[in-house]
C-alpha cells in the first residue's frame, strides 16, 4: 500500500529485511505508537530536484518475535528515537494537476486507479508510467537514524561534477545514493542465500566473481536486522573515460546461520563500513537518463528483463551491463 511513496532503494531496503526475517521465522511488531514531533530539518537544491530532510521524533513498543528461534526475541518499551526522512521532487517540471499520491489512489499521469499491488517495479498497469516518480509528486528516498544524520553532501555543489552531468536532468546526488543503496541491498540478499543472477543486472564480471567468492568463502548466512545506516557518495574520478563515484556505505547487522538450531557467526551487532563504485561511460553522460527502473528494465529500450541469466535484453539485444547506457558496479570492498 505506501509503494508509490517509496524510490526503489528505500523499497529494496524494506524488502531485504522482510526476506531475512522470513528465513528467521521473525516478525516485528510495534505499538503504542506516538509521534511527539514532526520538524523540517533541512532543505536543499539538488540539480533540478529538490530534497527535503524531515525529522521525526516518536516513541513506541517493539518487539521481535521468532517463532523457530526464540533466542532472537527481544522487546523495547517506551523506545524513544529520532528518524531523518528525506524525500525528494524535481523542480524543474509543471506538476501535473492529478499528480498527487498522498491524498488520492489514482495513477498521477493517467488518473487510473491504482492497485494495491505495485511492487519492485512500481508501474501503473493503465500507461506503465513509473508511479513513485519525484516528477509527479514527493518521494521518500533515504530514512537516517538521528546518530547517522548529517545535512546535505560536500559533492552537491561541486563545480565538476556538476560540469560533467549537466546534460543529464536526472543526475542528482541523492538520486545516485538511492540506487547505490539499492545495490548494495541486492548484494546482500546474493550473500545469505539469494540467486546470484542478482548480481548480473547491475554487477561487471569482475566484481560479481569477487563477491560471489566472498559467498563461497564465508558459506549461506543469514543478517539478523540488516539496517543500512548511511549511503554517502564520497568521491568521482573520471578514470577509463568513465565518470567513477564512490560510495562510503556503512550497514548493522548480526551474522547467524540456521537449520535445527541457530547459531551465532558474530558475538553481537556490529557496524561494518562498505565502499563500491558505481561507473558510466563520458560519452554516456552527454544524453538525458531514461526512467526506468534499475536493474529491472533495459536502458536501451525500457522493456523489463525476463528471469534469466541472459547478458543481453531480451527485446532489443542490448547488453544488460552496459556502462555505455547505465550505471555499472564496478567496485566492490567490504
């Protein structure tokens, strides 16, 4: 029901979660759920978008529940936090008139109504725009604990950086920390268990061996609350001909295996950093980005990729992995 609010990142992180407590026979449940104060927190132009960061501050009940491990179950009374929403719109754009996802059910490009079933890919089945599109209307991009928060981005107003996308309106720092996000999730869904063709929408052969080693190495494992603290894109180079950024990721978790019993990998949870790169050719940068949804949709020509390992677009022939038409990962340290 809240999809056509969320950017994919956000909703990969969600999902990511849930696949882990499925394998952990868990549930969270909250309670006595009481919003104490809603504040801006900070506002900022990034290219033609806008972010807001909005701080939340609340308290409830929370309990997590294993009905197969009962060695996971803890329960929180009267935690009290702040939370750090950001969303973002694009300013550059008239609005449509029917562009508005908060107060009604209804496609904001066609007006058809919308069911509740829009998932990784968030088209609406009447004119298969994407519905949770800053275009049309505020979208949350990034949820910031209140000890992870820092406002803006030293890159968002970085003269060569800015140079080097301008012909590209949908290049924002924000936009590029959501799909690193987005990545980095997938990776670890790879990592404790999922299909490694994963790894082939997005990954060069290179980085998909490295961490498909790491899988083998460490053995199937499962992140017992995998929460991803912080997305930040540090650094760019422009090495290869390639525009290169750099993304500092720092995630929490807990490592444990299963089967008859459960065991501990790691003693308690524990932040662990992450840096990857995400490239795309020069030449790439000197035409506007298509809408698509990453990983899930051809750059070439948007079509959706069928569930399989093919290295090439099913409808045109177009390599997946292409960093002459997408964002590619390229590095991998963690």
């Amino acid at each position: 029901k809240v999809r056509k609010w969320m950017s994919d990142g956000v909703y990969q992180r969600f999902t990511a979660q849930f696949a882990m407590m499925k394998q952990l026979t868990q549930r969270n449940t909250l309670s006595n759920i009481r919003i104490q104060d809603i504040s801006v927190a900070d506002v900022r132009q990034d290219g033609v978008y806008q972010s807001a960061d909005i701080a939340i501050t609340f308290s409830m009940d929370d309990r997590f529940v294993s009905d197969r491990y009962p060695a996971l179950n803890e329960t929180y009374t009267g935690d009290t936090d702040t939370e750090y929403w950001t969303y973002i719109k694009r300013t550059d754009l008239a609005t449509p008139p029917q562009a508005d996802l908060y107060n009604s059910n209804n496609c904001p490009n066609c007006g058809a109504s919308l069911e509740n079933q829009l998932g990784e890919v968030s088209r609406c089945t009447s004119c298969q725009t994407l519905v949770n599109n800053a275009s049309y209307d505020w979208v949350l991009n990034e949820i910031t604990q209140d000890e992870d928060y820092e406002k803006g981005n030293s890159l968002l107003n970085d003269q060569g950086l800015k140079e080097l996308v301008q012909h590209d309106p949908l290049f924002a720092v924000q936009r590029m920390e959501d799909i690193a996000s987005n990545v980095f999730m997938q990776i670890m869904e790879v990592l404790s268990g999922d299909d490694n063709k994963k790894l082939s929408r997005f990954a060069n052969e290179t980085v998909a061996t490295k961490i498909l080693q790491q899988k083998q190495q460490d053995g199937v494992l499962v992140f017992d609350r995998l929460y991803l603290n912080e997305v930040t894109l540090s650094q760019y180079n422009t090495n290869e001909q390639r525009l290169n950024l750099i993304f500092d990721l720092m995630a929490t978790y807990k490592r444990v295996a299963i089967g008859d019993k459960l065991r501990n990998i790691d003693g308690d949870f524990a932040e662990h950093r992450y840096r990857m790169t995400l490239s795309k050719d020069l030449k790439a940068l000197q035409a506007a980005e298509k809408e698509i949804a990453f990983s899930y949709e051809c750059a070439n020509c948007g079509a959706p990729y069928d569930d399989t390992t093919n290295a090439t677009c099913s409808y045109c022939d177009a390599p997946v992995v292409d960093t002459g038409k997408d964002w590619v990962l390229t590095g991998w340290e963690g």
